[in-house]
DNA sequence: TAGTAATCGAGACGGTACGTCAAGTCTTGTC
DNA sequence: GACAAGACTTGACGTACCGTCTCGATTACTA
C-alpha cells in the first residue's frame, strides 16, 4: 500500500469530486472541510491553501461539472433555441442529483459576498449575456419587436423559473417551461 | 433586586425581538441561539422549546414585523394595486434593515425542508394567493384577457422581482417594477 | 382512568421505593431526581420538599430496606454471633442487588457532609455500637482478654472488610471474613 | 501579545496543576471539566484528548504529586519501617490540602469502573505489594510467625485507616496508627 | 357547610455543564 | 516548498438536570 503523493492539479481535481460525492451524500449543511480533508485524504491546509471557505469550494466543484451547459445554439429558430437552452439548465440544476447542492450554492451566497459575486460573474452573468445575445441577433433579423427591452426578458424568462426553483419549490416540468416561452412571445413578438 | 420572572408569551415576543436585533448586528451566519438566549437573559431551552433551529426562530421573528405587508386593497384600478402592494413588499423585503435578514432566510431555506415549507405556506403561498385573486377579479370585470394564465401572470411579476434581490443582487428600483408591470400588462392585456 | 391523588406517607414510600428501582437500572451517576419524579409520577416539587439532595433520599431510600440487618444475637458463642452478623451485613452490602447503590452513596458521602454525618449517625454508628456492646458482654464473661481494645477490635473486624469493598474490590467471601475473625480472635484471646 | 501556543508535555501538566489547584477551592462535585480548561487557557478537546472523564483526570492530576510517597525504606526494624511508610502516606491522603480530593476520588470510583481499575493498579495494589514485600522480607528474616497470612496483615493495617478516613471521619492521629500497629504485632509475633 | 390553607401534578424557567463537532491556525516531519 | 497528519483555541451545538417558580386542581382542616 503505497500511500500515493500527489500534488498541484490532480490535487484540486480529486478535493473537488470529494466534496461533490460528499455533497450528494451529506447535503449541504451536514458538509464540512474537515471531513471532506479526511474523504480525499488531504490536510486541512491543502483545502485551505486553495479556497477561503465551503462556499468557494463548492462553487468551483459545481461549475467544472457545468462548463457544457454554457453553449448556446443558434439554429434560426428563436423559440427552439431558448426551449432547448432552457431545459438544458433546468435539467442540470434542477433535476439531477447536484440539484440539492446547486441551490444551496444559491443560499449561501445570500449571507457571503463572496459566493454571490463569483456566482454572478462565472455562472449567472456569462449565461444571461448570452440569452441576451441570442435575442440580439433574433431582434436584427426582425423576429422580435425592436422596442422590446432584452433584458427584461431574460429576466421573466429567468424569473418564474428560479422562483420555483428556490422559493415555491413547485416541479420545473417542461410544460411550465412552455408556458413561460410562450407568454414571452406574445409579448415580445412584433405588432404588425 | 427582582430577577423577574417572566412566562409565556411576553418571552416568545422578547426573543423575538432579541433576534432581530442581533441579526441585524451580526448577519443571520454568525447568529446564534446561543447569543440570542444570552442576550434575551432566557435559557437556552427556552428557545429550544419553541423553536427546533434558528431559521424557524428568525422565521417567526420576520413574519411577526411583516403583518401588515399582507392586505391587499382593491381600488378597481388594477395597475395601481398591483403596483401598491409590490412597492410595499419591496421595501420590506428589499430596502429595509431586515432585508438582508430575509435573504438569509430564503437562503436557509434551500437546505431546510421544514423553514422551506413554513416560508411557503406562511409568507409565500397567501402573497401569491392574494395577488391572484385580484387578478382574478380584474378578469372577471373583462380588464383583462379571459385567457391568460393568472398563475404565470404571478410568477412573471414575482419571477424578476426574486431574481435581481436573490441572484444577481442588482438593486429592486421602482422603475424596474414598473418595467415588468408594462411588460406583463402588454401581454395580458385583452385582444381587441 | 381515576389519576389517583396520594398523600403523605404514602408517596414518601413510593418515591423511595422508585429510586432504588431506578437506581439499580441506572446506577448511582445516571440517576436524577428528574427521572425519579416522572417515573414516580410525582411534581419535582414533591420530592425536593421531602429530601435536600440525591444522596439523602437514597440514604433514605437504602435504609428503609436494611433495618431488619441491625438485630445482633447473644447466643454466648461470640465468634459465631459475631460470624452470623457479619455475614448478614456483607450479604446485604456487598452481594445483593442494592450493592452497587451502596458503595455509591459512601462514594457520595466524601464530598456531602450532610451524607456522612447522616449515614454516620443513622447507619455506620448504631452497627459499629452493637458490636462494641457484645464484645464487652464477651469481655465481662472473662472470654476475652480485659485489656484489649474493643474500639480498636470493632475496626479490625469491619476495616478490612470496607477496604475490599470499596477500594480493592476483591470479592468478599465467607472464607476472608473467617480469616479475618480468626486473627481477631488470636490477637484477643486472654493470655493463660 | 503573542498567544503563547503550548503543546504536548507543557499542556498535560499544566491541565493537571489547574486540576489541583480549582479541585481545591470548589471541591470535587463543582469542579468541571470546562471550568478546568477555561482556566488553563485551553479547549476542553484538549482535555478530553487526554482524559475520558473528570475522574481520570483528577486521578492522574493527584497521582502526579504523589509519587514520593511509594518508596519504602529497609532499616531493618521492621515496626519503624512500617510507622514511617504510614505516617507518610497519612499525612498525604488525610492530612494535607489535596486530602479532600483524594476522599472524593475514591468516591468516584465507586460509581466508576474506570476510575476504581486505574486507582487500584497505580496506587493502592503497589503500595500494598511494596508493604507484603517488606513483611516477607522480615518473616524470612524470622522476625515473624511463618504462618502468618501476611496479605492478612496489609489489610488489617490498610482497613482501620481507611475506614477512618472514608467512613467514620474520625481523624487519622498518629496515636491511632501506633495502636493498630500494636494490635497488629500482637497477632503477628512467632510463638516462643 | 363554607372557606381556606396545604399539597399535589405538571412543567416552565434561568442556569450550568455536558460531550461533540467543526472552524481556521499552527507545528511537525516526510517526500 | 508542498504535503499528511493532526494538535491547538475557539465557539456553538443540542441535551440533561439542577433547584426555583408558577399554575390550577384536589384534598383536608378550620371557622
């Protein structure tokens, strides 16, 4: 039994799967640093070395299981496009097992700015921004109404969403999605 | 030197207070029952023995300053009540000294099933219903389209309004509520 | 399902014959009057009007079972009366099931004075007189030796006896109290 | 101000003098292991690292100024000896400040299986061998009957002492230990 | 016989301490 | 110099009892 010595990458990459097994398993609040240390079979400072705090920590587990949802299509078909996007996130965040843990995140950064701002500027802002750019390109091809505020719509777009996510608790089914898209669209469409 | 004696009532009101003060100082993370029991000069079990964790505690606190959020006026101008009543709740909830205790409880909430299921059913839940019924009653004086989904019309006013003060921390404007007013009026609106 | 309502001695009974019941489950340490009052189905109150202390109740409690150990025959056979009654205490003390409750409360004794003098007086005294007492009837009959000790005789005889009850713990057997009256008995017997 | 950060030895000594010297102003019963800890300026895991229990602590803590008390002297006059032995570890055990504390110790142990195993092997069994083997040594020497029980004769010298000092409360005099002595020798001296 | 006092059960109360857990800092020795 | 291991102080957890205290029933004695 060769008590391997690892270092640097491998390092970070095996401490952030540990605290999303651990995660999974103990929910968040039951999670600690100490115990994920002992899962990965790490000092104490070699968490600490690379994150100020739980929050941080998960943050960074979470988002290196995400970077694929971040791509956005752009097939021609505007309402395709965000149907598929949407139930890409929806399907990440809250159907699959990180689901507990993703909106936990979302707590946590309720009482540490620094979660909310790292949650914001990697996860939040890169894909509302690219919503937006894809109604953009919609808007100058002439499918949208041109006095239509983007980013209002991302937001009621975004808004029922994660008010059911976080606050109602209500399912995220596919048909609640629909509905959400296509009292968008009659809003945004242009009046002829 | 009386070391009085109190019972009952007047102490769940006294802890109450207590907790909301030093929230307020401290920020729901570093509250603790502990603190609190201290500072009210109650026994820990006194606490205990109304209320299993501190997000219940701050729960009961919260709601128990947010009574009169909750009537709803009706001046048959639906615009106006729609606006009335989000601009008070947002000054609740987003402008005043409590508001980052509220967000810490929404926080709370993603990990706690029972703070989860009482923010609903006590705070959430009859905000939501009485928003609901005055649209309904709009609907029925022919204000508004016979088929739009009075639910989604919810959601897309309260879906924003959660996003900016939970997610992105942007600030809660009244001309951002307006904004989404506008947009929900535009789509609700009945079809000529 | 009439709650009956006792009173008086009656309780005072039933308080005391819960505590050496409890006390065998639990042991002396876990015992509390708490749980002595519930199982009784008595107030606190009750039982604090009764005794000032644990240990006073069981000191109560334990001798309410043990008055019949104090009789002390005069058959003429010395060492057989004094065999007998010997017997009579260890077996009460050191073999039955309120042994343990035993050792306990001379354990609760070094650090409550009221204990020690209370059980001094009440149970350690009265024994140690009778034996003294029959040991001068033997004295005055000429069987003993008429310049030996009869104090010092009484505390040979239980001396060895508590150190292996309460401090070495070796089992005390008929064969090590024989032994020990038969050097008694050596060192007392009247020089021809 | 450098918080002077201790370790190992340094601490288990310093926890045991603390031991000591609250042991002594509040007494066993109200000495707490985190009144200890507060007062050595130490976390009470540190002390729990160490001790299971308040009696292993108080244990070690008194043992720690008593191992002078074990030697036993050979002057050949085996009575001296024995006087001196006794006197000594009286004066520790009944008459000194820590006197108190060691009464309350072998109360505990009779509620602790623990503490009662680790005070008999550490203190009470090797003084009681040091005291047959000195015995031994002088009835090889034919300065005693050869068939004296000489484990006999430990407890009958132990037995009156402690019952004094546990039970009775009589005070342990110099006077007293002679007496016994006498008593003993009496029994023990060869037959012409 | 009515009124009053004592006693009861129940359990809330302010405390103190328990023994556990994790936080974040620091030290030690290995690789 | 990065690492594992883990000791350290700190502080809070939630629990258990302490001994005191109300609170309404009963119950029994007194007027």
């Amino acid at each position: 039994m060769t008590p391997v010595r690892r270092s640097g990458p491998d390092l970070t990459e095996a401490i952030m799967r540990t605290t999303l097994e651990l995660g999974q398993e103990l929910g968040y609040a039951k999670l600690s640093i100490e115990a994920i240390a002992a899962r990965a079979g790490v000092g104490k400072h070699t968490v600490y070395r690379r994150w100020p705090s739980k929050g941080a920590l998960l943050l960074d587990s979470l988002l290196s299981r995400s970077a694929s949802a971040l791509d956005y299509p752009d097939s021609g078909d505007l309402r395709a496009d965000l149907r598929r996007q949407i139930h890409e996130a929806v399907g990440l965040l809250a159907g699959g097992p990180l689901s507990p843990l993703f909106k936990s995140l979302v707590g946590e950064a309720q009482h540490d700015p620094g979660v909310a701002e790292a949650l914001n500027e990697r996860f939040i802002a890169p894909q509302a921004a690219k919503t937006v750019a894809r109604l953009e390109a919609a808007r100058d091809q002439g499918q949208l109404s041109p006095d239509f505020d983007l980013d209002l719509a991302m937001a009621i777009l975004s808004g029922p969403l994660y008010f059911r996510l976080l606050i109602t608790g209500e399912p995220l089914t596919p048909e609640y999605v629909d509905r959400v898209l296509d009292a968008l669209f009659a809003g945004m469409a242009p009046r002829p």
